[in-house]
C-alpha cells in the first residue's frame, strides 16, 4: 500500500493564525483535488461495498463523492496536511490515515488504508485485549529517515500517556507478536485503549522521534508514522528572528494567506509580507504575550494556531504536525531566548 507521509512543506498557511477573529470561508490559496481508494490494511486491496470517507484537519471540510472503494476530495487549499477518515461497514472500522499532504498540485491514486472487523479482533485475541467502545485504537509504523519501516526500535522508544495498553508488535506479514519487545520489519507497534482527543509521542532518552498529532476518536484506529532516529533530540541554540524565524513563514507559505487583500488574507490581523522588522512588530509588540509568550513559550498562538489541538481552533489546517517539527522547535527556541529582534 503507498504510504502517505507528512514532509517538510506541509499545510503552510499561516505560522501564526488567528487572534479570535472569524475563520475565512471558502479554501485558501486555491482549490485542490485528491483521489484515491479505500483499500484493507491487511492486504491492499480494494475495500468491497461503499466506502464511508471524511476528512480531519481542515477547517469546514471539503467536499467528498465516493463511489464504491474510490473517492473524490475537493475544494482542499494548497499547502495543506489532514488525515482521511475511512471505513467500510460492516467489514471495516473507520480508519484515520497518517498524513495526506497537498502542496501546489492535485494528488490522484491515493491509498487510505482501513483495518478490518476482522483483524482488529484477531489481533486484540492474540495480544489478550478487549478494546472498550470509549476508546480508539493507535497503530503507529517506526521508519527511519528516509521512510521506509524500522526493525529493532525498543517498546521503551513509544512514549504515550493516558493509560494505554501497549506497544504490541506485528511481525513482517502483520500477525500479532505477543512475547515481541520492539518492532519487526514492519515497523509496526499497536497501542488499544487511547483516550479519545488527539495522541502523541513523547520524547524518549536515546532516540528522537516525530509522529504527527494524530486524532483518536472512541472505537475508531489511527493509524501514524513516528519517524525514529538514534539519539536524543538536539535542540537548536542562538536562534536569529531575522535569518531561522522570518524565513519560516515564506518556506511554509504563511505569507500567502498573511498577506491582505482577498478570501483568506489578513488572517487574525497579522501581515508577514512587510519584511522582518514589520513581522517582528506584529508577532511581538502589536499583541503582547499572545501571539509570542515569554512566559509560557509553548502556549505562543504562533505555534499554537497552527497546530492539531483538541478542541481545534479556528486556524484553517495545520502547518506543525508535531512539536517535533523542525520549523517549531527554532520557533520555540527563539522565544525561548527571549524572542529577540536579531
């Protein structure tokens, strides 16, 4: 089955969004298409019946047709990154994909896996579990960095809270290890009973790893990729406004919609298409200690906003799949060290 995977210059419309005014209608930096079909995780192949499919991660919603396994997606704004909702019942439990990525093109031939009735159970057998209704269920794929799966990653590298049970490990062809305490070839870990709301990885002692946020609803899988590598996450030092910060907000495309000027522009006020000495301005002195919080760095609407948070905002997609994101983490640095004008 393709992977879908959450790149570098991902759902880039506005590092630093809204401010309590009203979300733009209509799509935002243009209208784009993804096709594709609904296949089983187990095997690839096509989903027989109807597929049910939504999406997560765009304000509003776009607009889906689906006709048997094959689906339609339109009117998605460039730059965006979401996750596709996905099922066939009776056979198949609703299914969040790992990330979707659009840039500045239309995507045809997407595969968005769903697991079935069938081997959820199998699987819940085999590792002693009896997933409860009020919870969802988290698979999670260990790749390195050049996405393909990951063998040997250590249960002790999935950080996750809430009570969950697991990691349990499947082997190369998907069947449930029960005694297993690291991935397989697959790359494959599972973890049943994740509370509902949003799920990520925490930050483990010798290894770095970046998982998007990941939606989990009650009795539904997520299924996401933790890009893992060995040591421990090294944070960036002497951050510069003028040339990390600044030139974030063009390579992820916030200055399309922090622009002025037509559907989308001028979002929550803030104009980054003035130069840096004017984008300073507007994140720092303009509306102190909220869009750039030097008490509470991570609470900085410009990391926030464009985020997965639960209950989301109004921000219209994400930009920061995780807190592990490169472009994040130099932001948050930045103001870590006093949010300066350098």
């Amino acid at each position: 089955m393709r992977r879908m995977i959450l790149g570098c210059g991902i759902a880039a419309l506005a590092a630093c969004g809204f401010d309590g005014d009203d979300a733009p209608e209509g799509p935002l930096g243009g209208s784009l298409t993804v096709t594709g079909n609904v296949v089983d995780f187990e095997t690839g192949a096509a989903v027989t019946g109807t597929a049910s499919v939504s999406t997560s991660g765009l304000l509003g919603g776009p607009s889906v047709t689906t006709q048997g396994a094959a689906f339609t997606i339109t009117g998605i704004p460039e730059n965006s990154a979401f996750q596709v909702l996905a099922g066939a019942p009776p056979t198949h439990r609703s299914t969040f994909s790992s990330t979707v990525v659009v840039e500045g093109d239309s995507l045809d031939g997407v595969t968005v896996p769903a697991v079935s009735e069938a081997f959820l159970a199998r699987i819940a057998t085999a590792f002693g579990v009896t997933p409860t209704a009020a919870r969802g269920v988290l698979f999670v794929r260990a790749v390195d960095a050049a996405g393909m799966p990951r063998a040997n990653v250590a249960a002790t590298t999935f950080v996750i809270t809430g009570g969950v049970v697991g990691p349990k490990f499947l082997d190369a062809n998907l069947n449930p290890l029960p005694t297993a305490t690291a991935t397989t070839a697959s790359g494959w870990a599972v973890f049943f009973e994740v509370p509902a709301g949003v799920a990520a990885l925490g930050a483990p002692a010798n290894a770095t790893v970046e998982m998007a946020t990941s939606p989990i609803n009650a009795g539904v899988v997520t299924l996401a990729d933790a890009t893992v590598t060995d040591g421990a996450q090294v944070l960036p030092t002497n951050v510069s406004f003028l040339a990390t910060v600044f030139p974030i907000f063009s390579a992820r495309g916030c200055i399309a919609c922090h622009s002025g000027g037509g559907i989308g522009k001028d979002l929550g006020g803030l104009h980054l298409d003035g130069g840096a000495n004017l984008a300073y301005r507007e994140l720092v002195e303009e509306r102190p200690n909220t869009r750039v919080k030097l008490v509470t760095p991570e609470t900085s609407l410009v990391l926030t906003h464009p985020s997965r948070e639960d209950p989301p905002d109004r921000h219209p997609n994400i930009t920061f799949a995780s807190p592990a994101d490169k472009d994040f983490l130099k932001i948050l640095v930045w103001i870590r060290e006093g949010a300066k004008n350098n």
